[in-house]
C-alpha cells in the first residue's frame, strides 16, 4: 500500500497562468499522488482549484482535500514583498480525497493521515 508524494517547486508552478496550473495540479491527483508545494496557493488559486475539482467529480474521482500553511511573517517589509509579488513562502498540501484520511492543521504545523487501500 505504497502512496507517493511528489514535491513541486513554485518554479515550476508560478510561470504557469491560473487555468494551466489548475490543470497541472489536478491531473497529478488524478493519478493518486498528494503534492506538496514550497510556496502557499492563493486564495484565489485554492477556490478555482476546489471549483474545477468539483466539477470532476464521479465515482472513479472523488475529488480532493488541501490544506495550506502560510508564512507567518506580516511586517511591513514581508508585505511589500508579497505586495511586489514577491516570494509568499508556505507550503500547500493536496490529495486525493480517497487517500487523505485525516488533515490536522495547527497555527505553523500540518499533519496528514493517508491511506491506499
């Protein structure tokens, strides 16, 4: 009962347009992996992906569980950077509903429970 984790570099996500992402992350799930990003989705990002997953739901694609961890830094220069589009820091996390059991999320700490049957 093996499940692979796949890590994924905000180099290669962030050249992408919203919709080539979207796509990039969900054709991954579909193969049963669970991804792990270096930098946090947007919240505009996680709300298009959780949309378009829910529109491919059926028996064989059960849909999806995220959980993101941000940077918790908010001074006035860590908002200018991400003001200027700089680096937002945190990590995504997103599964495959089948697999993911159980997501407890803490202030600075996520904790997965997954299981392939």
């Amino acid at each position: 009962m093996k499940i692979e984790l796949e890590f994924i570099s905000s180099s290669i996500l962030n050249p992408m347009g919203e919709k080539k992402k979207i796509k990039y992350i969900i054709d991954k799930i579909k193969k049963d992996k669970i991804l792990v990003t270096d930098e946090s989705l947007t919240h505009e990002e996680e709300a298009r992906l959780i949309e378009e997953t829910m529109k491919r739901v059926n028996n064989n694609f059960p849909g999806i569980e995220i959980s993101t961890l941000e940077e918790s830094k908010q001074g006035l220069r860590d908002k200018l950077i991400k003001l200027l589009g700089g680096r937002k820091g945190g990590l995504t996390i997103i599964g495959p509903s089948k697999l993911i059991k159980k997501i407890k999320k803490e202030q600075q700490q996520i904790s997965i429970l997954a299981e392939k049957k």
